[in-house]
C-alpha cells in the first residue's frame, strides 16, 4: 500500500525531505522499517532528521553573539553532553521512529553537524549529504533544490516539522544561530542552527496550491515540489519577516529570527 501510494504520488525515483509520525500510520506492518522499504522499493533517496540535541554544550564566555536567539544566564546548569560522531547510530528520541529506522541501517550515510545532522538512505544519499558540515548546516537542503525531482513529504505532521523552511529562511537573507557542541574526543566546536519553528504552519496559505495531499493507511501526507516550495516561503518571508513567529509572545528566537538572526563578529 504505501509503495503504491508513493508511485502515484509521483515519487518513484525522486528525493525526499521526509518527516513523519508513526502513530499517524495506524498498524504497519513491519513498522518503520516497512516504510523505509517502500520508499527504497521505489529508487526514492530519503533525507531525514537525524538531531542529537544533548550534544550541545554552553557557550564560551567570549562568544555571545548580539541576536542570537537566547540570553545568557550565567548560573544555567547543563546536564552531561553526549559527544557527537558521524559513525554514532545515537539520536534524540523526539525525531522518532522513522529517522531510528534509517539511521539503524548500514546504508545510511550521516551527515556532519553533531546537533543537526540529517541522515540519508538510497541512491543519491551520498550525494545529498556530503557537504552538510558544522557551519552549513542545510547544505543539503541546497543539494535537493537544485534536483529537479525533490519533495517535501509531511507524513501525519504538520510544517512545523518541516526542515526546509529554514533554508528557505537562510535563502531570505537570515543568519543562523550559533552554538557549541562537543565531538567524540572532547574537542568542542562551533555551529550554525535554525531557530523557532513552531510558527511555521503560518506559511500553509502561502503554499497551499503547490500541495498534494493523500491519505496513506490512517496517515495524511502533504506533499510539495522542494525547489517551488523554499521559493514560495524564501519570498514570503523577505516581504512579512513576521510571518514564521510562533503564538509565545516573548519567544526570543522569533524574536531574534525575524529580525535578521544572528549578528556574526
């Protein structure tokens, strides 16, 4: 059922920005796994979330970067940092099933950025990861825009989920956040990050004609051409930069982001 409905989606053979709910699904049989399958089964090359949020550490004292999307507290305590590796299988448990399923699978290839690294399966996923590094963060987001057959496939989730808003984002003129995280070893780097993305189903009216919508088991896919799509949103954003802030009246990174984002020294 869903290599079908993958097939008539138009997706057979294309790269996919996938972010999914399981529990969207109903009963799969085989589970994640037998998504995962189906979309090999059909030559697509997924990309998704792979991001190991405990990886970050606090910032040194002598890098606080005006609008950067949070304020300093001096006394904040951190919990123990996990130490980040591109051949680690370990992820955040909020990026769920689907992502655990592809990054448990030899075949994968993951991408290098020790908070927000994506992971990649299927035959351009070399291709498509390569250049994802520590301060470029959506580089590969960069690589399937200029595909000719790139989706974003929003399966039981909404645009919050969706990643490639914040190219779209850097595509507007938005800088990044900056922050650290920590390498197996200890080394500790610097890092380049999206920000807030819970107001981002704001932009459902300004990309609604370019969505195709399905029902896949119990699971509502909403499904949009990646090149059209950060185009529509990239425009969007530069002429209503208040468009992406969340309800949260004192969110400092909508704040921060709208405003232009980081401001980098």
């Amino acid at each position: 059922d869903i290599e079908q409905a993958i097939r008539e989606a138009g997706l057979a053979g294309a790269a996919v920005s996938f972010h999914s709910s399981m529990k969207s699904f109903g009963l799969v049989d085989g589970g994640a796994d037998s998504i995962v399958d189906a979309f090999l089964n059909c030559n697509v090359t997924m990309l998704v979330p792979s991001h190991s949020y405990n990886c970050e550490v606090p910032y040194p004292d002598h890098h606080h970067y005006k609008q950067n999307g949070l304020r300093y507290t001096p006394d904040e305590v951190w919990d123990t940092c996990e130490e980040f590796s591109t051949d680690s299988s370990w992820i955040s448990d909020c990026m769920g099933a689907v992502p655990k399923a592809v990054i448990n699978r030899a075949a994968h290839i993951r991408g290098n950025h020790p908070i927000d690294s994506l992971t990649s399966i299927g035959p351009l996923a070399k291709e498509i990861i390569a250049k994802q590094a520590p301060l470029d963060v959506y580089a590969s987001f960069a690589k399937m825009y200029s595909m000719d057959k790139a989706f974003v496939v929003l399966a039981g989730v909404g645009l919050t989920s969706a990643t490639a808003v914040h190219f779209a984002e850097t595509l507007a003129g938005r800088y990044l956040f900056r922050r650290w995280a920590r390498l197996i070893g200890g080394k500790t780097i610097e890092v380049e990050i999206g920000g807030c993305s819970s107001g981002f189903e704001n932009l459902a009216p300004i990309v609604v004609d370019l969505e195709v919508r399905i029902v896949v088991g119990k699971s509502l896919w909403r499904i949009y051409p990646m090149k059209q799509f950060v185009n529509r949103i990239s425009s969007s954003i530069k002429q209503n930069p208040a468009l992406t802030k969340c309800d949260k009246a004192d969110c400092v990174q909508c704040e921060d982001m709208s405003a232009g984002g980081a401001v980098i020294y």
